[in-house]
C-alpha cells in the first residue's frame, strides 16, 4: 500500500526546480597542458571529395581492369565477341577494343559511385573496406553466374572463374576510393 493520499502533494520529477550546474573546472590535458572545454570534441577534417566522386573515379579503373583480367584469360572468346559487336554496330575494329574498356569503365564508374556512396561510413579502416567489397562483390557476382546458368543456358559458367577473379579485381581497386577522398 502507497503513503499518499488524495490531498497530499508529491513533486513530479518535470516539475522540481534545478539549481543552475555550476561550471565545473576545465579539465586540464596531460600533453599539452592546455584546459579543454566541456563541449570539445575534436574536428574532424573535410575529405577532399564527395564519396560518390571517388567512387566513379577508381569505378572507372576498376571496371577496365576487371574486363582486363576476363580479356586475358580468356583473349579468343573476350575477342571474338568484341569483333562481333563492333561489327554488329558498324564500329572500326581498331576502335572496338579501346571502346570495349571505356564501355567497362563507365560502367564500373556507376557502380562504383553507387558502391562508395553505400559506404561513406566506413572511413577508418581500409582493411575492413576491402574485405567488405570483397565479400560484396563476389557474392554478387556468384548470384549472377548462378542465375545465368539457371535461366541464361550457361552463358557465363565457362569464363565464370576468371568473372569471379575480375570480380575480386574490381572489389581491390574500387576500395581505393577510401584513401582517395579521405584527409590523412
């Protein structure tokens, strides 16, 4: 059973008058001696570059050096297919290759941008970075290769370990993003 009754008044804790804190004294910092505020904290320097940026710039690299890793591994077929296409379009043979990387590029320049934008928290470790778009991106792509062999007739699963090593290619060079925007 409670002490209060009906006519008794109890203080509601929004309700009782605070006393004013007082100003505590600065804490003083053991290296250089200098009183820091209660309020402090520690400015954080501006990246040099939006993460989105970044993330299209060594996109763009890592795009071309992906299809550079599927290329050389596989030379006839990446080829062959090239030819085709740029027959296919009317393009210059001499072109198709350099047009081919740039088509990578741009590519890996979107999901790049779009990658480095999902990640703009993780700015203090760049191991941590890496393992995450390792993770990420060969995931990715095993769902892709598995889906074209399901319902695509196969198409990739001949080439599918040099895709999931441009993939991983990929998930190095566009964690480099990270030390490209960051402030030291």
């Amino acid at each position: 059973m409670t002490r209060a009754y009906e006519d008794e008044e109890m203080p509601l804790p929004l309700l009782q008058s605070r006393a004013l804190p007082t100003r505590r004294k600065a804490r003083i910092e053991a290296e250089d001696d200098m009183p820091l505020r209660h309020d402090y904290r520690a400015e954080r320097l501006a990246d040099r570059m939006r993460p989105g940026t970044a993330g299209a710039l060594m996109g763009f690299v890592a795009g071309a050096a992906g299809l550079g890793v599927v290329h050389a591994m596989h030379l006839v077929r990446i080829g062959a297919g090239i030819s085709r296409i740029a027959a296919a379009w009317g393009l210059p043979a001499d072109a198709a290759v350099p047009l081919a990387y740039l088509a990578a590029g741009l590519g890996g320049a979107l999901i790049g941008a779009a990658f480095a934008s999902v990640t703009k928290h993780l700015r203090r470790s760049f191991v941590a970075l890496v393992v995450w778009a390792l993770v990420f991106f060969v995931s990715l792509t095993t769902l892709v290769l598995a889906i074209s062999a399901a319902y695509g007739h196969g198409l990739g699963v001949p080439m599918a370990p040099a895709i999931l090593l441009a993939s991983a290619a990929y998930a190095v060079v566009v964690s480099f993003q990270l030390p490209l925007r960051r402030r030291s």
